[in-house]
C-alpha cells in the first residue's frame, strides 16, 4: 500500500513533508506519544534519488497540530509524490509490542526483534530524511526501522570498534 499522509508537497518552491501527529502511527513502523518532542537539527542530510544533499530545515504545525518539516526544493527531479522516509535518534522509546522502555543511553539489546513491531517515540531527533518514489517505497520502506535498531542495540563487535552506538551519535 502507498501512503498517503508521507506524501510530499511542493508550494512555491517550499517542500512540505507531514511528519505525523501525536498517537499516529507511519508507514515505517515509528509513532510518537508527543509531536512536541519531536527535534531536528538546522541542517539535515536529504536523500534524492540515492543523491545527498544538505539542507535547512525547520518544524511547523498546522492548524490540526499536524507536524510538518519544510525545506526549500533540492533539484528539478525532486517532485510532489515522493514519500518522506524519516531517520530517528532517541534516548526514550517503547516497544508497542511488549510495552518495554527503552530510556537513556546504554541499551543492551532488545526486548524482541522489534522488526515487525511498532516503535512508539517519547522524544527523538530526525537526522536524515530520504525521499522515495512509488517505485522504492516497498523495497525500502524497512530502511529506517533497521537503521534504528542499528543504531541503538548495535552488536558487540559495532560497540567494540565505533562505541555505545547512541552515545557515539548524540555527541555532535
């Protein structure tokens, strides 16, 4: 299935991509219990088309208290349907599964695979956005749950050679 509420917008050369809303759950496996603790930095790493690109970008809401981030437009390939796959950081998540919480930043291993279950964010970071055509959206729509769980329950030998992996990544 396509989503439709990751769909990308483009007003006037202002891209506008739904980052969610409190208790709504995205296509990728992620929700939040507050979309005010949602974070990002001024400069975001964008994926288009498998093409980095560095932006700035800012958090607003709508009238709804919909969540959107907004960036000016990257390049001519970039167009209105592409699908906003968000990478999170988080030091305060939950297993919507078992209901296991996860706070702070020394965490062992997971309390399941976590793969097919939801992951319900207390608070988080976005720091990386790739956008995804209709094409891409169900070969790579796992990306960023794996990323995440990479990041926060990496194996022994990431943690031996790179550290904690979430300490390692919120020190910048």
């Amino acid at each position: 299935m396509y989503p439709q509420f990751e769909k990308t917008k483009i007003i006037d050369g202002i891209v506008y991509c739904n980052v969610g809303n409190s208790l709504l759950l995205n296509s990728f496996g992620f929700g939040y219990k507050d979309i005010n603790n949602i974070k990002i930095n001024k400069q975001v790493s964008i994926f288009v088309n498998n093409v980095r690109h560095t932006r700035v970008c800012s958090l607003i809401y709508d009238l709804e208290r919909n969540l959107y981030l907004r960036f000016k437009q990257i390049s001519n390939d970039f167009h209105d349907d592409m699908i906003c796959q968000f990478f999170y950081k988080s030091r305060d998540f939950e297993c919507a599964s078992c209901g296991q919480f996860y706070q702070g930043q020394h965490f062992k291993k997971p309390c399941c695979s976590m793969k097919s279950n939801i992951i319900i964010m207390n608070d988080c970071e976005i720091y990386q956005i790739n956008f995804l055509s209709t094409f891409d959206f169900m070969n790579k729509k796992t990306e960023s749950k794996n990323e995440f769980l990479d990041l926060h329950f990496g194996s022994i030998i990431d943690t031996i050679i790179l550290g904690d992996p979430v300490w390692m990544v919120w020190r910048n």
